[in-house]
C-alpha cells in the first residue's frame, strides 16, 4: 500500500527522541520528571464541569450539531470578544466554533492554498501552520527569528516570488514557545504586508488569557483594518483547563470564515453541542478561575527563573504563556544541554531546535507541572548543575 507523498514530508514528532530516552531512564528505575509538555496540569473549574453534565442531559444536543456551532456558542463568542477586546464581530458571519483551534489552523490551508503554493510562518513555532501547507502539498516560507527582535516574526525580506505565491501569514502572540508578546506596531505592520500582497493573515490567540504582572493580551482585531484581512483563532484550552474537550472558535474576516466553515462543512458535522453549551458557561461565568490560574503560572515561572538563575542561566521573565524560554550556557547545543538536564537531573526540558533553526542555543520549559514535582525538578536541577 503506498500513502500520499505528503505523509512522507511531515516533520517528525518533535518528543520522539526525548520519548526514547525517558523511557530508557523509567526502565532503569529512575524517576524523571518532564517540563517538557504544555498541557495545564489543573482540571477544569467546577462550574464548568457542571454546566456540561446538565448539558449532556438535554436530548436535543444529542443529534447533529450546528456545523458552524450553535447560534447560542458563537454569541457567546461574539460577547466576549466585545467584553474583553471592545472587538465587535457578527456572530453569523464572522464567528465560527472550532474543534479546538489546532482544528481551525489545520484546516484554514484547505480553504486558501493550492498545491505548490506558500505559506508564511514564524521559523520557531506551532508546527500546525507549516504541517497543514505539507499536507496541502504547498510550501512553507520560515520567517527568521531572533532574541535582539523580541522574537517577533520578521516581515521583511522575503523573496518577491514567494510572495508572490504566497496565500496565508500565520502569526501568534503571546508566542509558543518564546513566550514573547507583540507590539501594536508589529501587527500592524502584519496587516499591511497582507494588505499590500493580499494575504489571509492568521492570527494564533491561544494564550490571550494567560498574562503575569498584569499584562493582559490583546487581539489583533482592535488594530484598525484587520478585519479586512486576518483572522483570528481563539482555544479554551490554555485558558479554562480544557485541553481535552477540543472546543474554540474563529472570529474575523467574513470572507475567511465563509471558506472555512466550507471546509469544515465537508469534513466535520461541528463540536458536540453540551461542550459548546459547557463553553458558554466558561465565557460567561466567573473569571476569576484564570486570575488564579494566572497566579498559579507566575509563581511556577518565578521558581523556574530562580533554578536557572542558580545554575548560571539568566533570562527573561515572560509575561504570558505556560512556558519559560531560555538561553542553554555557553557551550553547549540544546540537544546537548537537554540531554545533560535529563541523564544528571532526570529532567526533561524541550530542545529549541525542535521549533525550528532559530531555536537552536534556546530551551522550553513548560509551566504545567504539580507544584511539588516543579519544586523536586527545580531543586534537582540545582543540585546537580549548579
Ligand atoms: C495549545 C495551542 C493551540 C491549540 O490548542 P487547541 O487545544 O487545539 O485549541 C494553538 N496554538 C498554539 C500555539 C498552542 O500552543
């Protein structure tokens, strides 16, 4: 049997090699802790919990659902953009529920990119944006990266003919894994590059709710224009602990939206409606869930740069997202300085050039583990480095 050459062409899985040597450790009886893997370790917030097991009692959710997702979800969407961004969008034609945002930024390539065609992505990222154009047998063009930038994708110098060719800018800000965060000048100077070369611009909102020391995300949508050209994905996952109900949305260009739900149309029938129904009640409800989680993370980031500190690494404190991003000691790659934090502390920390090139010299350390098991990481890493 012979499958499509783009299988073939997918990156391989980034925890692959890191996976085997874990193993290998757990199999000599060593306890190793990961740091490696950003998925909120805390479970999602009772109220939340409880909307869903009322929701899935009520007969009518359990037929098909609203492709695009129910009326009810996507106002829902639509209020809280305007509550939390002043951003109006319509709820009809330019909001749409997704099966989690991976699911929205995986199919987008199908509504835009002809095979052969290029897609523009930051060279450290989401491997979703790069692994979607792959699937369409399209090209990824890696916009180059860099700590003196603030690792903000750069936009200038890209090849005439691939900008030619090219259809969608994917960016996202807060940034996994750099933990880096955007200037307005920096979206808008987005807008007008996809402005200038008619480009859906793709904008990654994943950890809008996730801030420390009191910044607060905003949405590309606020910038003046946007709409004309981007749309932007948002994910209850990072934010109300929900990784693992597969539920956000799409708001933006009505255009984008349109192509999308086509898409979406042909190839899923839409969320199970008790969790956009649980959904709603996590948009709507309390917030104050994520101030705690907010906390939580900040004082977890604030352990970590301590470790790291001890052991000789400086870098910066993030203002948002559940990872730390920092700069391996001289001498050391970050494969090489990886595989000393787990053969020494049994630790696993994630390599940068897993990301892309310009990752290489950086490590990511993700923010979602237990309290005590962070401590006993932290505390064994400074034993054994420092
Ligand atoms: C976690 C994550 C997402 C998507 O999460 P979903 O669970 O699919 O909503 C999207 N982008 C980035 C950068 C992420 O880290």
């Amino acid at each position: 049997m012979k499958t499509a050459s783009n299988l073939d062409n997918l990156a391989p899985y980034l925890f692959a090699e890191i996976d085997r040597k874990r193993d290998a450790l757990r199999a000599q009886g060593h306890d190793v802790i990961s740091l490696g893997i950003g998925d909120p370790d805390m479970p999602t917030p009772p109220h939340i919990v409880a909307a869903m097991g009322e929701a899935i009692k009520n007969p009518a959710n359990h037929q098909y659902p609203d492709y695009a997702g129910s009326p009810a979800y996507r106002t829902a969407a639509a209020n809280w953009m305007q509550r939390r961004f002043g951003v109006d969008v319509d709820p009809a034609t330019e909001t749409l529920a997704l099966i989690g945002s991976k699911e929205g930024i995986a199919h987008i390539h199908t509504a835009f990119v002809n095979p052969g065609e290029y897609v523009l992505a930051p060279s450290i990222g989401y491997p979703v944006y790069s692994g979607g154009a792959t699937l369409m047998h399209a090209q990824t063009h890696f916009l180059r990266m860099r700590a003196e930038t603030g690792w903000l994708a750069e936009l200038d110098g890209i090849p005439a003919d691939v900008l030619a060719q090219a259809k969608i800018l994917f960016i996202g800000y807060p940034n996994n894994p750099t933990g880096a965060v955007a200037t307005e000048e920096y979206f808008d100077a987005a807008i007008e590059l996809c402005r200038q070369h008619d480009l859906l611009l793709v904008h990654d909102n994943a950890y809008c709710e996730i801030g420390f020391d009191g910044y607060r995300a905003p949405s590309i949508l606020q910038r003046p224009g946007a709409k004309d050209v981007a749309i932007e994905m948002f994910s209850l996952s990072k934010a109300y602990n929900m990784t693992g109900w597969r539920i956000g949305f799409a708001v933006g260009n009505a255009t984008a939206i349109d192509a999308l739900g086509r898409v979406k149309n042909n190839l899923d029938s839409g969320q199970f409606t008790a969790i956009q129904d649980a959904a709603i009640v996590a948009l709507e409800g309390p917030q104050d869930c994520i101030a705690e989680m907010c906390a939580l993370y900040q004082r977890r980031r604030d352990l970590v740069l301590e470790a790291l500190a001890a052991i000789g690494v400086e870098c910066e404190a993030p203002k948002a997202t559940i990872y730390v991003w920092a700069q391996v000691p001289d001498g050391y790659t970050s494969a090489e300085f990886t595989e000393k934090v787990l053969t020494e502390a049994h630790v696993i920390v994630t390599p940068g050039n897993g990301y892309g090139p310009d990752g290489e010299g950086w490590i990511r350390i993700s923010l979602t583990t237990p309290d005590a098991r962070l401590l006993e990481a932290v505390d064994r890493i400074k034993r054994t480095l420092g």
